[in-house]
C-alpha cells in the first residue's frame, strides 16, 4: 500500500510529466491560454492516462513480454512481442480515446461539452503514449502500481497545465519584449516553473 | 491529352525548393508551428542523442509524407487518423529496431523517446497540412524540409547543453585543462531538463527579432 502511495506523489511532482520529460508540451502550449479549457484538458487527460496505462499493462504482461503467452500454450513459452508494443499501444490508446468519447457523451453531457475537440486529440499527445512506455520500461509490479502511475502522472499533467495557464492569464498584462511575446515567455515560464518542481528531487520515498 | 502536352515541372523547381527550405527558418516546425516540442527537449541534453534523434525524426516524416501521399485518395476521410497512426507506427518500430541493432547505447539513452515520434506532433501535422493533399514529391520534400528544421533546433540545444553543461562535444573535451585550472566550472545546470526549455524560449526571441513578422499579436 505504502509502495503504491509512493509512486503515486512521485508520478505527480519529481517525475512530472510536463517538467520532467517534456511529455504532451504540444497541447500544453497550445491550449493553456486560459484557466477554463487548460481544466477541461487536465481533468480529460488524467481519464485517459488511468485507463490507458492500466489496460496496456495487463496487454504487456499477458501479450507483449518475453514469455507472456505462456499461459496459452507452452509451445508460446520463448515468444517474444515485445516490438509489437508501439503499434498495440497507439492503437489501444486510440480505441480507448473513443471509447472514452462515446461513454462521456452518453452519461455526461455536460462534461462532454466542456471538453469539446480536446478528447480526440488526446490520441496524439504524447503525454498518453509516453505513460504507457514508461510503464512498460519501469517494470511495474502489479495492475494497482500501474493504475497509481497512470492517474499521478495525469494529475500532475493536469498541475503543470493549469499552473501554466493561470500565469498566462495575468502575463497577458505585462510588458513583454514583442519578439519574446506568445511562445517565447511560455517556454521560459515553463523552465522557471521546472527549476521550482525540480525542489520536489529532494523527496526520497 | 493536356496532361501530356503539359510541361514536365523540374524536380528541384523554386516552389520544390521553397518546400524544403522553409521549415528550417520561416516556418521552423519548432519555433513557429509549435510542433513537436515534446521529444525536442528531452534528448538534447547530449549532441550525440539529438542527433540520432534529429535523424530518426527525418526518416520517419519524410517516408509517412511519402507513404500518406501514395495512398491519399484510397484512405477513406473518417479513419485517416488510425491509417495514419499505423504507417507511422510501423515506421517507428523500424526506425527503433535499426537504432537497437546499430547504436544500441544512444538508443538505450533515448530510451521511449525514439517510440514517441508516433505520437511527435510534426508527423501528424505534415500529413494533415500537407500529405494528404499534396504529390509524393513535394511530400517528400516537405518532409525532409520540416524534419530538418527540427533537427537543426536540436543541434542547437545539445550543442548549447553540451557544451557548457559537460564541457565536451560529441563526447570530446573540448574547454581546455586551462580554464578548469582558471576557476572555470561546468554548469551542471545546463543538463537539467529546465534549461532545454530556456533555451528553445531564447532561440525563439532571436528568432523572431531577427524576422519581426513572426512577432505575436497581442
């Protein structure tokens, strides 16, 4: 329980998706004008990664790793799928995006709404794919490990983004050197904003 | 038979040429598309890496481009996204497989980065923006040119990180023992993930200094 808590805080602030690994920077950039939409994508993104990251860890550890099929048949016993798992993961995680979709839009057409065109494009940030391959190269133990990874890196995803945003909104009245203005400042922010989550190294768990 | 008659367009023809050339400058998939920053910044920590990087990222978006544009009036418009997705995928696992077998330090360096160039924005975007309405040739070409582009903002950054974060290039000492002697110290800062950020921030100020019509509306 402890071992689940621990990854859990650390999936959120020292491997921070956003600071850490520049994971999903794409849409970060992109979407984080204002606090509103940045909350709508944040809270879409952790939906996703908590149901992604679990589901490719039962594919990797009954299909994908050396020796998985074994509980087939023993003539399986030394297969090894293991460089399948790009293309079974993407395509995971784009079924499950829709599945998503469609779920959120038949029981709750209010958050439906406010997420608008972000839950498709969760397909493509990187952030998703990246859970799943860290999932897959850390080795984690047990589903409920991977659960916890999964949902502490889309909520410390959903931190970076709204943290972001909000800043973004007040530097809107500052004066900014125009070359610098729009992308330039965001870029430097988020590096001030990484130097601040790199304090959270310290924390041994 | 206009199509015959029609005079061939040259290969390398001003508009083909404009295609590759673009991306590297005015139209930097890094500093003005906004694309594909999420792998750019984690690799460039070593020249080495991001080169690796900078050349995987042109094989795979200039061959997608290739593959996408070939089959562009086959794929039927609602599952694009999957067609997509698959011809990259499988692009990538070739890309990581060769890495694996030839490399195989640099490509345990990048570790999941080399699979995240399915999900690098600057491959789908090409295909989107361009392949999808465009010839094989000029796709190619807008492929090579964008991923170029990318490539050179990764060069920038490792050589920049390298350099005053290790004090070596591509792995060579090159701050001689004088400065050390001197008081010099290489700024361990410089390796640390937040300072890949700061530097793309400032190229993109000297960028857009240098071409004010880049400059943002506020």
């Amino acid at each position: 329980m402890q071992e689940i808590f621990s990854i859990f805080v650390k999936s959120i602030f020292v491997d921070n998706m956003i600071f850490a690994y520049f994971l999903g920077m794409c849409s970060y950039l992109a979407v984080s004008k204002t606090v509103n939409t940045s909350v709508g994508l944040g809270i879409a993104v952790v939906f996703v990664l908590g149901i992604t990251v679990p589901v490719d860890y039962l594919l990797n550890e009954f299909v994908l790793k050396p020796g998985a099929l074994a509980w087939l048949s023993k003539d399986f016993a030394d297969v090894d799928l293991s460089f399948l798992s790009f293309i079974v993961f993407i395509a995971v995680i784009a079924s499950m995006v829709q599945l998503v979709e469609m779920v959120v839009e038949k029981f709750s057409p209010a958050l439906y709404s406010s997420l608008g065109i972000f839950l498709p494009l969760i397909a493509v940030n990187c952030a998703i794919l990246g859970g799943s391959l860290f999932m897959q190269e850390r080795e984690y133990q047990s589903l409920e490990q991977a659960t916890a990874f999964g949902l502490g890196s889309g909520i410390g995803w959903f931190l970076a983004i709204v943290g972001i945003a909000a800043i973004r909104e007040k530097i809107r009245y500052s004066h900014i050197p125009a070359p610098l203005r729009g992308l330039g400042i965001t870029f430097i922010i988020t590096g001030l904003m990484g130097i601040a989550f790199m304090s959270f190294l310290g924390i041994k768990l | 038979m206009s199509a015959a008659t029609k005079e061939k367009e040259p290969l390398f023809s001003a508009k083909n040429r404009k295609l590759l050339t673009n991306p590297i400058n005015l139209n930097n998939p890094i500093t003005v598309q906004v694309l594909g920053i999420c792998s750019a910044l984690a690799v460039t920590a070593k020249l080495k890496p991001a080169f690796v990087m900078a050349v995987s990222v042109i094989v795979v978006t200039a061959f997608a481009n290739l593959i996408i544009s070939l089959l562009r009036n086959g794929i039927p418009p609602r599952i694009r996204i999957i067609v997509q997705l698959v011809v990259i995928a499988s692009l990538v696992i070739l890309v990581d497989q060769l890495l694996k077998a030839f490399v195989y330090d640099v490509s345990r360096q990048l570790s999941v980065f080399v699979g995240l160039i399915i999900t690098n924005c600057i491959v789908m975007g090409r295909l989107e923006a361009f392949a999808m309405g465009n010839k094989p040739w000029p796709s190619l070409l807008d492929g090579i040119g964008n991923g170029l582009g990318y490539s050179l903002i990764l060069i920038m950054v490792g050589f920049v990180r390298e350099l005053f974060g290790s004090g070596t290039i591509w792995g060579y000492h090159v701050i001689p023992q004088s400065f050390y002697d001197l008081g010099y110290r290489n700024n361990g800062f410089m390796i640390l993930p937040p300072m890949a950020l700061i530097i793309v921030g400032i190229i993109i100020w000297i960028q857009r200094s240098r071409n004010p019509e880049l400059v943002e509306e506020k």
